[in-house]
C-alpha cells in the first residue's frame, strides 16, 4: 500500500491534502506538532528514528507571526531557521523517498514576493525553496517528483490571524474569494492518481491570480 506522510497534516492545508490522499486509500501519517515539532532538532530527530522512508512526502509547516524588522529577536531568527529551514533540511537528509515517489513542500507567495511584515518567513521559506529546487534533479534520477506549492491567500486559521478583515480583504482579490484548502488537496491528489510524473522542480503559485509575477 502507498504510505504518506503528512507534517502539519491536523489542520488547514496539511489537514485537506491528508484527506484528499486518504480518499484515494493512501495510508497517511498526518502528523501534529505532538508528532514532530520542526523548529526543534530533537523533535526532528526523535521522529526520524521511528519514521524511515515513505512513497509520499508532504513538507508543510505553520510561519511566524508578522513582525517588524527592528523587533525580531535572535531568538526568533534561530526558531524559525529550525522550522522552516533546518528542520526539513534534515527530514530530506534521513528519510528515504521510495522511488516513484513524490514530495511536496507547500511553502508561500513570500518566495516570490516578499511581505515586509512576514520578512523571517519571506527569507526562510525562499532559502528552502532554493534547496528544494536543487534536490530535485537528484530526486529525478530515481523518477521522484518535487513540486513546490506556493499558497497566496487561503482559508486557514493563519489567514485569519494575519489579516484584520477578511471579508473586506476578499473584495480586492481578483476571484472575490479566499481559496479553500482543499482545492490544494485535490490538485495533490490529483497528481498523484494520474502519476504525473514530469511535472517536477517546479513552483506553482496557488493564489487565484492574486500575484503580480511572471515566474
């Protein structure tokens, strides 16, 4: 049976992708942070003793609330490298990927885009993505799939905190709407069930037209 793991798969995105695959009779670990914690290495670790390979991998994980430059502690910077950056760094290093496999790392608009409220987020998730980018020409030696998912503005609990009105917010989108997680769910399963496979080192902008990019 294909196996999946899921991080960050208990709620929003993560939790819409896990059943999407569940519907397609995928056998998904979708963790919560009880499961494993990428902004601390012991966390990463423990999991990865217990947690080896797997056919599908889904790298997804909450980001920092918005903060101004001038008030981003070191802390701060040394958390979220863990969790957006090093954490997932050290997942691919010790998780093996069966061949045939995909992974999918959802990160943010901010990698294009960078939101000078979100600046920690806006340079962690573009570093990985970087890194990301690179593994994928290894992965392909082994027809494993790496599709980078950029989310823009969707209806999940973070949307919500980061964003004072929603429904006014909703009117200066060119679709009038939030998109919903489980859009992003069914175009995960959808890959994976018609084993489309070229599609690879690639970032797709899931943000209904909302962004201003090219590339």
């Amino acid at each position: 049976m294909t196996s999946a793991i899921v991080l960050g798969g208990s709620r929003g995105i993560g939790k819409a992708i896990a059943e999407s695959l569940k519907s397609i009779n995928i056998d998904v670990f979708a963790t919560s942070k009880m499961d494993i914690d990428t902004s601390n290495m012991d966390s990463v670790r423990e999991f990865l003793e217990k947690n080896t390979q797997t056919d599908i991998l889904v790298l997804n994980t909450g980001g920092p609330a918005p903060k101004p430059f001038n008030t981003i502690t070191e802390e701060d910077w040394k958390l979220y490298h863990n969790q957006l950056f090093l954490g997932f760094c050290t997942i691919l290093q010790n998780i093996k990927i069966n061949d045939g496999g995909y992974i999918f790392l959802i990160s943010s608009s901010v990698i294009k885009e960078p939101n000078t409220k979100l600046i920690i987020s806006s340079a962690y998730r573009a570093a990985f993505s970087e890194v990301f980018k690179v593994l994928s020409k290894e992965y392909a030696e082994n027809n494993i799939s790496c599709i980078n998912i950029a989310p823009g503005p969707i209806n999940t609990d973070r949307t919500k905190e980061l964003i004072e009105n929603v429904k006014e917010f909703e009117k200066t989108l060119p679709m009038k709407r939030l998109g919903e997680p489980q859009e992003i769910g069914n175009f995960v399963k959808s890959i994976i069930e018609n084993k489309i496979k070229y599609l690879s080192g690639v970032t797709i902008n899931f943000d209904g037209a909302n962004s201003s990019y090219i590339f």
